[in-house]
C-alpha cells in the first residue's frame, strides 16, 4: 500500500513539472538568433505603401522621413531599431547587408555590421566595434 501511495505522488509530480515546463516554453518571448539580412534602404512609409520614393537622396522627401527599413521583397522589410535614422538615410537606395540579431516575429534586426556594396564588393560601413573604438578615442579622460 505504501509503494502506491509514493507511485502516485510521484506521478502527480511528474505531471506538475511536466505542465511548468511546458508553460514556460509556451511564455517565453521569441527569441532573437544570429543572422543576416540583405536588401535596399527606404523610408519606412514607403515601404508600407509599396512605392519607391523619395525619389533620390536630393529628394526633399528623404528629410521628412524619420524611419529607414532594409526592405528585402516587395511588401517585406526589417526595422533596424539601434541604428540612427542619419545612419540609414546616408545609404539610402544602396543595396545593404546587415548581421546581427534578427526577430522574424517583429520583423527586427539588431545590427552588429553593416555592409554597403560597392564596385561588387561588401565595405563595412558601421559595426559596433566602430562605435566602441571611436567612444574610446574621444571620452578618454587623460
């Protein structure tokens, strides 16, 4: 009798872990993985209106825009949400790679690098590392 006791407190408990389990997995937000994104930089309105405007970076347009996205297909863009809007509007209508952290629920990327095509050739144009050196060599206190 005392064996089906233990048998059976262990089984609830099994079911009990078993469920926090689950509903753990079920409540923890989608995560961010590693990986890269390749498209043309545009103003965030007209990516969500699916026409190509400003029209070049002379465009008066590109000053009223205050949100660059790396649209990748028609209708299908990434926001990049830790670059400034200056960083993406100097690339504007160039074809970019980004890596970095990307959340396809959102549709971000949290850029590391980011890469302009130049004469066929990927030229880093922005990294993190880039950041980190130049906040060295100007806050240094000596």
């Amino acid at each position: 009798m005392r064996n089906k006791i233990l048998c059976s407190v262990g089984g609830k408990q099994k079911r009990a872990v078993l469920f926090f389990v689950c509903a753990t997995l079920f409540l923890t937000p989608v995560l961010s993985f590693a990986g890269q994104v390749e498209g043309v930089v545009r103003g965030l309105n007209c990516a969500i209106k699916g026409i190509s405007c400003p029209i070049d970076k002379q465009d008066p347009v590109i000053a009223t825009e205050r949100t660059f996205v790396i649209v990748t297909a028609p209708g299908a863009y990434y926001l990049v949400p830790n670059l400034d809007r200056a960083v993406l509007a100097r690339h504007y209508d160039e074809n970019v790679r980004l890596n970095g952290k990307v959340n396809q629920k959102y549709k971000t990327i949290t850029a590391d690098t980011l890469q302009v095509k130049r004469q066929g050739k990927w030229v880093t144009t922005y990294s993190q590392a880039m950041v980190d050196q130049w906040e060295a060599d100007n806050n240094s206190d000596s």
